[in-house]
C-alpha cells in the first residue's frame, strides 16, 4: 500500500468552460482512521455533470465546492484499515470519496456493495444516476403503458436508464443525443425505440417524426434549444421531470422560448435532486440491481485510467464526448 | 324588448395587437326558443385574457374562435322568456352567452344566480375569474400559514382574489401591478402586504425588498420579464400556478431565462385551465361567495357602457387599463 495519496484540488473557479488549470493535483499522507473510521482505497471515481454546478461560487441548492479543497464526487473501493465494528477490512464500499485514492469515512453515507453485480455498477445503473433515473421517471413522469417518454442526454448515465425503464413500462421510449453512433448505440444496444441527433440538421423533422403521437413525458438533462423542442411537442398534461441543465453549464444564454406550452398543455413542471429522497433508494436500488441481473438493464462505461486522466475526463464529459457513465479508474 | 339582437364578430385574426378592426357589429333578430330553450337578456358581459388566445388560429387547449361568429364570452342576465321547466321568466342566470344582447340556452352551463348578492360578481369573483383565483392558489400553490404568496396582474379579476384568499390564509401577499395607482389599490383596498410596479425604474429593488423571505408560491398571470423576476426570488421547493402569460399574446417574446431556478430550486410549475376542473366550482362558489358576503372578500369592476363598447373595453384591458373586473353593461 501506498502512504501517498493524490488528490485533485479546486484551484479556480471556471470562467466559461472548464479547464484543467481550474484543478490542482497535491499529495497527502495516506490518512490513519480513527476510533470508528475506516479508511477506504478507492477504486473507482464518478463524474457527474452536478459537479459543474458546484464550481461555480452561485447559490444553488448545495454549497458551492471549497476552494483549495479534495474535489467532491461518489467512489466505490474497498475497505483497507477499520476501527469502525460495522465495517471489516476487505470489505466494498460506496460513498462521497472524491477525487482522491484513499478517504477516510466515519461510516456516514457509506453503503456496503452486496456480492453479485460488478462494483463500479454501484456508480451508474445501481448508484446515484440510474436512482435519479428511476425517481424522475417513475416518481414525477408516472408513465403509463403506451405513452411516450423522450429523455435528453439518452446515451448519458441517467438517460439511458430512463428510457430502459419506460421501455419496461411498456412505453414508447425515444432518445435525444448528439451525434450518430451515441443514436445508434441507443437504439441498437439500450433498445429505445427511437433516438434523434441534435446536432443534425435534420433534428427537427427527425424529431417530429420520432414522435408522431407527442410527448406525454420528458425527462429533461439538458435545457436550451433541446427543451425548447420537446416543448413543443408536449402533449395535454404531459409531465417533465428536469433532472439537469447542462446546455447552461458553459454560462450559455438557456433561455426558454416555449413557456406557453406549460399553460396551453397544462404542463407539470419539476425539478428534482435525488439526494433529498434517501427514502426511497434502498427501493430504487433493489429494482435496479434485480434489472441489471437479469439482463434488462444495460450499460455502458466510459473509463479513463489512473487519477491523473480526472480533470480531462470531467472536461470530455461535459462536452458530451463520453459514452455511458463516465469513470476513473484508479491505479493505486 | 327589442326585437333586435346586436352581435359582435369575430371578423378577421389580429396581426401583432387586437384592433377594432378585427370585429364586426352585426344584427339579427332576436331569436324564438324551441323545446327545451330559453332566451337570456344580457345584462352584463365579461371580458377576459383567455379571449386573447381564442382568436389566434393556434393549437390550444380550445379550438379558435370561428371567424364570422359571435364571440364567445362569459354573461349574465335575465330569462326573458323560456320553454324548459327548470327555468322561469325573471331567472338571473350566468352562462356563454358571448359578445351579444340576447342568447338562446338549452339549459348546459347555464347556473341559477341566488338571491343575496350583486349578479355581476358571478362573473368575478364568485365566477370564473374568482374561482380561478381559487383553484389555483389553493389546489396549485398550496399555501401554508406564514409563507409569501406573489401575483402578478394584481389588481385584476384573478390576482385581486389570489391575495386576498392568501391573506386569509395567513400568507404574507405581494402583488405585481402596472403603475402607482394600481399598486395603491392593491394594498390599501385589497389588503395586500405589498405591491410592486413593475413599470417602475425600481422594480428590482423594490420587488426584493417586498419579499425578503423570498417566494413561496407564484400565481402567474403575465409571463415575460415579470416572470423572469419571481423566479430569481422563488424559494427552495416553491409552487407556480401557471395560469395566464398576458405578456405574449401580442406576439412579443416571452422568453423565460432563470429556467435553472426550476432545477436550483425543486419547483413545481404546473399550467391549469380552471374549466377543466367543474367538479371543484360548487364549492369554490360557495366559498367565495360567503367570503365576498362577509366583506372579507372585496372587488372592484370596470364597467364598459353599451354593446358598442366592447371591442374597445377589451383592448383596454389587454393593455392593462381596467381595474379589477372588466365588464361591459348592455343597454337594452
């Protein structure tokens, strides 16, 4: 074992698009636990597009990220030292690690990984994005049999377990993304029914087409001209579950031109953070997980190597150049 | 009685804002009831935004108004003559007669005024407008004791009442009006908490000083930058009733930009259209309408004189020059 450990800093907040200046890697001694901490190596680290939002120092429904402090972000790893009698050396685990190898964990928001499914699923399909999946989904769209349910970012984390879900519903589950093979891998490898690229030119008619009966659901990743565009295709009491606004991470202008739909439609409008509903993650988790074990749940992972690759990572993310759940994965 | 029926059409769509010219005054008799009819005397017509919407040939939640046809309209007024056993001569009664001085009824949406209170409420207060107000606030908006309730168009049929209601709630209410004597209506004749003019060059302080826990429910009348405004201030898990967006029926943009608030803030933004909700009314009239007898309740009409006036009373209140309900009384 290591007695270094690395981690990535916030150095700056971002102007615009992120950099990688913005980050900092420094070193640590690998930390000793505690009377009832334990000390875990982490295996695998999450991006996630909330951390953009926690650069920035706005007000919003977290605190921003700390200046000069180890990044936040979910990890899964495994149980190297416990003085903690719950937890035994061996042992895995999921929890708010962050960009670093080794974290120490008084046993708050750690969450042992059962045998059976492989650990890094406990970040994606069966962690915080397929559980945002299933809440907005299920929880605020409420989607019934032979509706349609259009979901943005489709090839993402969270979108495509959205539309794994409807299709399981007996929905009718189309997909928004940017470029032809993340369409095709939705269609062909996730089984949505259908999946639109926005940045063809042909994206409106594509669109219209992809929906010939409306939009009874949306599950929103992305804000911008994407929504506008769902918008207008919503149908009466039509239900939008706005996970994330990605299109205005950059500090793009995100405004929304096609309000009158929520009066017109008689819209229901949400917004949603998964983590205020730990309530029903253990229910989430078990559906999810029983999904991916019997094979009517795919996904994919996108993995860049050694702690290092994190801050280009996260940047590729953003700009949507991953497939699947963005990871990294540790050397140590 | 006359023997004449004065009528206005709809003569031809608007371009941009409604004209005069975009109605006709026509004549017919006034016509005979068959089996089963009755024929109302209109003495008082009710004019409203949603009207704005009808004329454009747009996909809506109702179908245009047809080109040619007497505009439709919320009215009250006298059995004058009838041949169905529930109605007798001297009935008031509130129905859709539209822009005209006689209509024929089989009876559907056709209520029975009680005795008690002035006939012209049950086109405010204790009508649609009232019960909008209602449904809103109390089925959208939820309000809890101590919570600060906003509507914009605050003077106006639908916000005077939303305020009110809020304050008998126990609801901190803050109206958005346009101008000095408007805003003073609000507070001192209403008994709003505050009003803020968002024509004045102080709207942003002022508006920010008027809701320094921030919002907590938004009934929206007007869209647009008033809008844009609320959001900015709405409080985490906030509700917005959805109920006009005034500011766009001239064509003008109504671009929304603090979409993210929706996400920041877990809202619930939820569009209705209070016809859609008739099991609701009996009881919400009931309501309203002991308010209204308690003096707990108060409005205020703008009444327009004669038949001939309507097309101009309607383009005043689209430009926000009535206070309170805007009526037109016929002659006959």
């Amino acid at each position: 074992m290591s007695t270094r450990n690395r981690q990535w800093l916030l150095a700056s907040r971002p102007r615009g698009p992120v950099e990688e200046s913005n980050f900092r890697l420094a070193e640590a001694d690998v930390p000793a636990p505690r009377d009832g901490e334990v000390l875990v190596r982490v295996h695998y680290l999450s991006l996630d597009p909330y951390m953009r939002g926690r650069m920035d120092d706005a007000k919003s429904y977290a605190a921003p990220q700390a200046l000069g402090e180890v990044m936040i972000g979910g990890t899964v790893g495994e149980v190297v030292e416990s003085r903690n009698p719950r937890w035994s050396k061996g042992d895995l685990a999921v929890g708010p690690g962050g960009w670093q190898e080794y974290h120490l964990s008084d046993g708050k928001g750690l969450v042992k990984i059962p045998p059976g499914l492989p650990e890094s699923v406990y970040l994606g399909a069966v962690g915080m994005p397929g559980i945002t999946a299933w809440y907005g989904l299920l929880q605020i769209g409420k989607p019934r049999p032979g509706e349609t349910v259009v979901v943005s970012a489709a090839s993402g984390a969270v979108g495509s377990v959205v539309g794994q879900l409807a299709k399981l519903r007996g929905c009718r589950a189309v997909g928004i993304a940017g470029g032809p093979a993340k369409c095709a891998h939705v269609v062909s490898d996730l089984g949505f029914d259908a999946c639109v690229d926005y940045k063809s030119h042909e994206f409106r008619d594509a669109f219209q087409a992809a929906v010939p009966g409306g939009i009874d659901v949306l599950f929103e990743n992305v804000g911008g001209a994407v929504l506008d565009a769902s918008l207008a295709r919503m149908n009466a009491f039509g239900r939008i579950a706005v996970c994330g606004l990605i299109a205005g991470y950059g500090g793009q202008d995100i405004a929304v031109r096609n309000v009158r739909s929520i009066l017109v439609n008689r819209l229901l409008v949400q917004g949603f953070i998964v983590s205020e509903h730990l309530e029903l993650w253990p229910q989430a988790m078990q559906e999810l997980g029983a999904a991916v074990a019997e094979g009517k749940l795919r996904y994919r992972e996108t993995v860049a190597q050694g702690i290092e690759s994190a801050p280009r990572a996260f940047i590729g993310l953003l700009r949507g150049e991953n497939l699947g759940k963005q990871l990294v994965r540790m050397g140590g």
